[in-house]
C-alpha cells in the first residue's frame, strides 16, 4: 500500500485524497501553517488521514519524519503547500519539480522572468515594495492599463485592473497594506501590462517531465466595482479545436520553463492577437472545481488523474489527452452576490437546485453571518455545475441565476 503526504490538503485536495483512499492508498497530512483561513480548511475531515503533521517544522526534520512513516510521495493539497511539497519531495529524494525554480513557482515576478528566458510569453511586469516607484515605472513604460495584484496569492485576491497613475497608486498601496488569502504579509506589489483576448486555463498532470493537460477550460469574467475582477463561469474547450492545441503545446512549454516536472498544475493563458500569453500557474490542482461532476461528464478530471498517476505512472503515459470528449454542453458557475447584508437563510440553495440544468451545488454560506458584496473568490457565495445536451437551456437557467441574484438572492 502506498502512502501519501498532502501538504495543505485542503479544496480540491480534499477529493483528491478521496481519490486516493478509494484506490487503496493511505494518506498523511502536513499542515504547512498553524494559521489557516476558514474558508479553505471548511469540511477538512481528520479521519481521512492516517496521521496528521505540523508542517512548521524544518523541513529537514520533517522529511526525516516522513521517510521513516515509509511516504513515497508528497504533493500540495493546495496553493499554500506549494512551497513546503517541492521542498520536501527534493529533500526526500522523490519524483517532484525542479528545485532551482522553486520560487519561481510562487512567486509571479520570478514565474514571469523564468518563463521568459524560456522564450514562454509573459506580460511586461515588475514587483514594488513602494507604490510611488511602481506609479513611475507604469508612466514611464507608457502603458495603457496595468494589473495589480499580490505575488504570491491565488484566485482575485487584491487584483485589480487600472487605467491612472493614481489607479496604480491606490492598488500597490492597498495590496502592500494587506496579507494575501493564506494570511502572509504582502512583501512587495506586482504590476504587470494588461493583455486582451481570450482567458483560458489548463488543468494538467505531469510525470518525469511528460505532461497532459485534463481539463481545458476558457473563462468568462466580468469587471467588479473598484476595477475587481470577478469570476462569471467557466466553459470546457472541445480538444480538437484549433484553439486547444496551441494551448497544450504552450502549456507544456511553460510547465517546463517552470521546473513543473511532476505533479498538478493549474495553468491560466491569455490568448491574444500576438499569440498565447501565460498569466500564471499554479504547481497544483484547480480550485473551485467538483471533480466527481467533471469525471461524469468527461469521463475523466485532473483530480482522478493525478490520483492514478501517483499510484501508477504508467497511467499517465497511456492517457490520451487529444481524446477527452465532453457529453454535452457544461458551464461551471460563480455565484455573485451585489447586496451585502446577512444571510437570513438558505432558502436560496433550494431555489437554486430548482434550476432544470443544475447538476451541483457548492456554497459556504452561514445563516446570520455578514456576505460582502462579491469582489473576488472568497468573497464569492460559491458555485454551481449546469449540465445539459442543449447549450440553450444551460443559457437559459445560468440567466435564471443571475437575474435571482439581482433581486438580492443571498441577503436581507
């Protein structure tokens, strides 16, 4: 029986630990933090694990800790264990990622640099520890519109989309004044040139340096208040489009310009009218996803690949990523709430599963608790799978939602 180490098994590393048990093997848990946020470490189930672990320790001792448990893998449950999994995988002599890129795959300023010198595409950018500076480079770089955002968060947090020099200002003051979604002080802001086109992400498994894309999916977003921007949904890609192949071949090119040699990533492209330009990735799974949904619908998801792939290699080699075929139309959906208020009930949920098309639901609403307007994921009331073999009535039921959302769905 193998046995596996998540670090940080939380969001989709929950069901990929279920995966994992469900095909017979044994699972630890390393917590890369004492302090986590609620919103990622809700419905985290200790009884999944046949031990759980500080991960606060050095990581000397505890890969030590680890080799004698007899682990023979170790992978990041998400985001925030990035850092701690390739470290321990590299001391413990395990298939893992390249270590000399290893900040590369945190921190976005290094990410965009090293994909760079690869000849991987990458949006003008630079990090500041003080707005002023970074004011001044977005005037003297003559740039239109810039991205501001933390270096090393995940989702929307402190994104924000400026036109102004005084834009730029208030956006690094704001992230440089703030910790990002894993509770860590944002050391410096990363400003960045907005590209245009279509936004797509790739959910992908690797091994010994052979990638496969899983799931490729193209985003739809919209522009919140305060230049946020805020998920909309998301739509799977057909694999024989001509758009899906340029995406896995610059996917595997920016996977390997990152030291991504084994394991998950999720990896976010932008295409414009010069050709495909990496906006990040992530050395982990796609958050925000219900993979038993996918795997019903496509016959297979990241999640269930990496599980077979950590069991069995060879798995890997023999999946054919150019034959993914979806059963009917799919759009995974975010809900958005515009009235903040209190949660009066969840009424709402029950109207929702209402809905002809919806297939699941997922949602961490609390009666009585305040819900903000929604600026960015977590502040987002959740999501739903609509599912259907006629693309019109997954249109028709996600107009349903939002025009019930418009009407103050979540609040009072």
């Amino acid at each position: 029986m193998l046995k596996i180490a998540v670090v940080d098994g939380h969001s989709t590393g929950r069901a990929l630990v279920s995966a994992l048990r469900e095909r017979g093997a044994a699972c630890v848990h390393v917590q890369s933090s004492p302090e986590m946020s609620a919103y990622f470490t809700r419905g985290f189930r200790a009884e999944d694990y046949e031990m759980l672990l500080d991960g606060t320790a050095a990581p000397d001792v505890l890969a030590a800790r680890l080799t004698a448990l007899g682990v023979d893998r170790v992978v990041a449950g998400t985001e925030s264990g990035v850092i701690l999994a390739d470290t321990l995988t590299h001391l413990m002599g395990l298939p893992g990622n390249r270590h000399d890129t290893l900040t590369a795959r945190r921190d976005k300023r290094e990410m965009a640099a090293a994909a760079a010198a690869a000849g991987v595409a990458v949006p003008r950018g630079e990090s500041f520890t003080d707005a002023m500076a970074a004011m001044d480079w977005y005037t003297g770089n003559r740039l239109v519109e810039a991205v501001v955002k933390p270096p090393s968060s995940a989702g929307t947090d402190n994104v924000r989309f400026c036109r102004t020099r005084d834009e730029v200002l208030l956006a690094c003051k704001t992230v440089l004044a703030s910790e990002n979604l894993y509770g860590e002080p944002n050391t410096a802001a990363l400003v960045q040139e907005r590209v245009h086109g279509v936004e797509y992400y790739a959910n992908s498994v690797s091994h010994d340096g052979l990638h496969r894309v899983a799931e490729l999916w193209r985003y739809t977003k919209r522009a919140g208040s305060a230049g946020y921007p805020v998920y909309d949904y998301e739509e799977p890609v057909p694999v024989d489009s001509a758009e899906a192949g340029v995406l896995r071949r610059f996917v595997g090119e920016a996977l390997d310009a990152l030291g991504i040699v084994s394991g998950a990533a999720h990896t976010e492209v932008m295409m414009t009218a010069r050709g495909p330009v990496l906006i990040e990735s992530g050395a982990r799974l796609g958050g925000g996803t219900a993979p038993a949904v996918v795997e019903r619908c496509a016959g297979t998801s990241q999640t269930r690949l990496l599980a077979e792939t950590l069991l069995d290699p060879r798995r890997l080699r023999d999946f054919d990523d150019t034959a993914v075929r979806w059963r009917g139309a799919v759009r995974n959906v975010a809900l958005i709430n515009s009235r903040p208020g209190t949660v009066g009930s969840l009424d709402w949920a029950a109207r929702l599963e209402e809905l002809p098309t919806l297939v699941h639901l997922a949602h961490g609403a609390v009666v009585g608790e305040h819900l903000g307007e929604t600026a960015d994921l977590i502040s987002s009331p959740g999501y739903v799978y609509l599912a259907d073999e006629d693309p019109r009535a997954i249109e028709r039921d996600y107009r349903t939602l939002r025009a019930l959302e418009d009407e103050g769905l979540y609040t009072r």
